[in-house]
C-alpha cells in the first residue's frame, strides 16, 4: 500500500520554463512534507517542505503548494535550470510519536533541455 | 550539510554471508535512519533509531538487523545476505528539532 505516490516517473522540460512535479498521498495523518533532490551515486538532498498549517512555501526558484483537501502536493521550479535536471523524491512525516520517520514516493526522473 | 559517512560504498558478497554497513555522523542527532532505495519504490524505511539503544523496526526490516551503542554511530546487519537485499543503502540523521533528515551518499550492495 503506496501512501504516498508520484505517479510520473519521468518529466522533461526546456531550461527557462515551468518544472512541474506531482504527489499525492493517503494517509490523513501525514502533517509535513518534503522535497528532496536527488542525483547519481549521491544521497538525497533537501530541497524544500511544508507544513499542513499552509498551502504555500517559497526559496529561490522552488515552491511547494499543498492542497489538503485534495491530499496532493505539488513543486515548481521557475526557471528551470539544466542543473535541475535529477530524482525527485516527495516524502511525507506524520509528526507526534512517529519519532520522525519519512514516507517516501517513488521519485520523478526531471530532465532539463538546454 | 550534515557530516554523514557510510562505509563501505561497495560491496559484493555471497549469498548467505553476514554483511555489517556502517553509518557514523557528526552532527550529534539524536536520530538516526536507514533506508533501501529500489526502482519503482523510492526510498523504504529499514529500521531507524530514536537514541542510542532505542531502535525499531521500519516498514522493510525482515532480514536487517540494527545496533547503536554511540549517538555518531548506527550499525545495519544483514545476518544471512539475500539477492533480494542487493540494492543501494542510505543512512540519515535527523535533529531532535527538525524534520529534515540528512543522508549519507549511500552503499550499493550487490549480493550473488
């Protein structure tokens, strides 16, 4: 039972335009999110979160919109750079006693054109 | 970025062998994660650690085992390796007051 997911495994797009990356997710309890970055032969990196209490989060080019009633969370990335170009992964915490632990999708391969 | 250290980084071993990874981290967190990456599953939770001693189970733990006798390290223990545990191994750590986890660059396990 996947309880969170992203359901494109791939996107690509041209450098200066519009990265759209999709999750959605199940479980109510889930009360922040995160994105991390992810590329070859290296551990995932920290992009960007949000917590449940908003519907928006912004640094540089990234922000995250979240849409509780929808269970759906969603990253752009403006302009899209060709150093952008990685694994996507959202994940999700539950908070209160889940000691932290993260639930993660099945990640998004972005590829940036030049 | 947090100091996180995994070793090895590679390695093959045979079926049936007894494999330990090693995570060790600078950063004094408190907790502490391991996780196995598979195509078309992301990232899964192995076990994790919430203080030196205090470990549990994650969604994946059949066949792992785990040990943490100091904060800076946290021990994954394949007793008896599969071919289904070859995959690539990710250790994070995580501060008490913070949900962002910090990972290690990973260790590709391959078991024949």
């Amino acid at each position: 039972d996947q309880q969170v997911k992203q359901n494109s495994p791939s996107l690509s797009v041209q450098e200066g335009r519009i990265s759209i990356l999709n999750c959605d997710y199940t479980n109510s309890m889930f009360d922040y999110f995160l994105w991390y970055k992810k590329y070859p032969a290296e551990g995932p990196t920290f992009l960007i979160s949000i917590s449940s209490i908003k519907d928006k989060n912004e640094d540089g080019r990234f922000t995250v919109f979240l849409n509780k009633s929808a269970k759906h969370l969603s990253l752009h990335i403006v302009p899209s750079q060709p150093g952008d170009s990685a694994v996507y992964f959202c994940a999700a915490s539950a908070g209160g006693t889940s000691y932290g632990k993260l639930t993660f999708g099945q990640g998004t391969i972005l590829t940036v054109h030049p | 970025d947090a100091g996180i250290t995994q070793s090895p980084r590679h390695k093959v071993t045979e079926t049936g062998t007894p494999v330990t990874l090693r995570c060790h981290q600078t950063e004094n967190h408190r907790y502490m994660y391991w996780y196995r990456q598979d195509p078309g599953h992301g990232l899964r939770l192995i076990h994790y650690s919430y203080g030196v001693k205090d470990t549990d189970k994650g969604e994946v733990s059949d066949g792992y085992s785990v040990s943490r006798s100091k904060t800076e390290d946290f021990l994954l223990t394949l007793e008896s390796a599969t071919s289904s545990q070859t995959s690539v191994y990710f250790c994070a750590s995580r501060a008490a007051d913070s949900y962002e986890q910090y990972f290690g660059p990973g260790t590709r396990l391959t078991v024949t």
